[in-house]
C-alpha cells in the first residue's frame, strides 16, 4: 500500500486472483436491490468489465455507458451528466466527486497508473469508493497476475457478502514464506532432528520423537552463526541477488521530466502514423488513420490506429487497434 501511496487508515486490501476476479468480487457483493443502476466510464472494450457487467445484469442491475464522440474520442459530457444527475444543477469537472454528490459509489480502475503516478493523482480529493491496481507498474513485472482490490472503510458496509464470507470467488490469501535451505548440510541436519531415535532402557526397543518447528529453526539458524565452518566436500549454493533500482531511477529524474518525455514521444508517434502514405497514388490516401486528438498536452501514453491499403480497405485484424 505505502508503494501505490494508499492510506492504511482509509482503505482496506483484498488479494484478487486477476483483474476480471476484482470486477466480479464487486459485481456479487454490491447490493443491486438497492440502487440498480451501473454505469462505466471508457474508451475501450475490456474483458474484466465485461464481467462485470454480465454478472450484474444477471443480479438484476441497469448497465449504462458513457457515450463517446468518433472519432476524436472525447467524451460527451452532456449525456454523462444526465446519467449522473437527476436534475439541472451546477456541476464539477471532476466527474468522480459528481458521482458521490448525487448518491453513486464510485469504483476507479487505476491498473494502468504505475506507483510514481499514484503519487500525483490527489487520491484524497476523490477518496473512491473501491480502488482496483497491480502491481505490474510497481515491480516491471507480474508474474502471478493477482490485483489489489482497495476498499474505502467508510464504505465496506455496503459489500455484505464480502463481510460475511459467502459467496467469494477469487480471493487470494498471503502465505509467509517458509525458511529457506540455502545448503545441503542444513538440509541434512534438518533431516537428522526430525525424527530421532531413542533406545529404551533394555536397548531393544526403539522409539521415534518428533520434534517441534521451533528446534529445527534453531538448526537452521546455528548453521549460518558467525565462526561456523563447512567441510571441503561440502558445496556452497548461494541465494541469488537482485535489486531493483527503477523506483530510484524513476525519483532521479522526477514525475514531470518523465511525463514530459512520455508526452512528446506520443505526439512524435501520432504526426508520424497520420503523414503515412501510399505512394505513386493522386489520391494520396492515408496509409493509417489515428483516432483521438492529435495532439494534446494530457494525453494518454496509448495510441488507437488502424491501417488501410492503397484501395481504401481497412487491413487492421479489428478496429480501431490500440498500440
């Protein structure tokens, strides 16, 4: 929490398989009996909301969408208020605050910013209701591909069967690691305390102890003391390093240079794309045709296109293609 700037004493974490375990979890546990209405806010089609939406509809929800201008993308205010607001009154711009103003709990999908963007997104002026990230923009990689569901604490009455237990699917429990073996001579000493052999008072007899997790930590500590040495027949397996230094990288050169840096390579990519042509034609058709605006000072490091032949016909597996 502390890497996404997240306040332990707002929000509560819940450990979710992937994205679409997340938007299921909230679509199961918010009460649609109550308030049926669920509206989304995008520019694109995502799976994890389209489960979402397919388990809310069946609980009974009304699905909305904002609608979009093509193709520069924008959105059309005017109709996301109507959904927003009963009735005419002066609004904010900041569409998140709007939505609690008039009774909506607010979900923000943060998966795309990374831990130095969280740092300047002014989470205290929105205080979402539920918050949902990886970890893939903090670490530069997410092998297991679990996410973060953040739960505002002011609003967790409202999940009842994410507080009672039922019905949960995809949630995923913290295990602490188990201490590590790092050569084989612990590993036979470890092997030797665990059963032991007792001859009785006769020495006919055997009989077997079984000893605690507490002696055999005590072994594996002992074994790596300072002044302990292993034998010359005994080989040495280290525990490989890594560190990784992005964050650091990342606090040297600072959010706006970075920022700064990202938005000029994208308005580089997006006049490039547009003055594609093919050649030896009069009509001069475009090679690529860019959706959004050309060029913004805000604009999202992603880039919507498709691509045409010289006959007009669009090539492009779908569109529009996001690169």
């Amino acid at each position: 929490m502390a890497f996404m700037n997240i306040s332990e004493a707002n929000y509560s974490m819940v450990l979710t398989a992937n994205q679409s375990s997340a938007f299921k979890l909230l679509s199961e546990c918010n009460p649609f009996q109550s308030n049926q209405n669920l509206l989304t806010v995008y520019d694109y089609q995502n799976e994890a909301v389209e489960v979402m939406t397919e388990s809310s509809k069946k609980r009974g929800a009304n699905v909305m969408s904002a609608d979009f201008s093509w193709p520069n993308l924008e959105i059309q205010s005017e109709n996301l208020r109507k959904k927003i607001m009963n009735k005419r009154s002066r609004y904010s711009y900041l569409w998140m605050s709007l939505a609690q103003e008039n009774g909506w709990h607010v979900l923000l999908d943060a998966s795309a910013l990374g831990a130095k963007d969280m740092e300047t997104l002014g989470l205290s002026l929105f205080n979402p209701d539920f918050l949902i990230c990886s970890f893939f923009k903090v670490f530069g990689e997410n092998p297991s591909g679990f996410y973060c569901l953040f739960i505002r604490k002011s609003s967790a009455s409202i999940l009842k069967d994410l507080a009672t237990g039922t019905n949960i699917v995809g949630i995923m429990n913290l295990v602490p690691a188990s201490p590590p073996i790092s050569n084989i001579e612990t590993k036979l000493k470890v092997d030797n305390v665990l059963v032991q052999q007792m001859d009785d008072e006769s020495g006919t007899e055997k009989k077997t102890k079984t000893v605690s997790f507490s002696e055999i930590e005590e072994v594996i500590n002992t074994s790596f003391e300072p002044g302990t040495t292993e034998t010359n027949n005994t080989p040495k397996r280290r525990n490989p390093r890594t560190e990784c230094r992005s964050l650091d990288h990342a606090d040297s050169l600072g959010l706006i240079l970075i920022s700064n840096r990202t938005r000029n390579l994208i308005n580089w990519l997006v006049n490039a794309l547009i003055s594609l042509k093919h050649p030896n034609l009069e009509n001069g058709n475009p090679a690529v045709q860019s959706y959004g605006p050309k060029i913004m000072f805000d604009r999202r490091p992603a880039v919507a296109f498709s691509v045409f032949d010289w006959e007009g016909q669009n090539r492009s597996c779908n569109s529009p293609k996001a690169g």
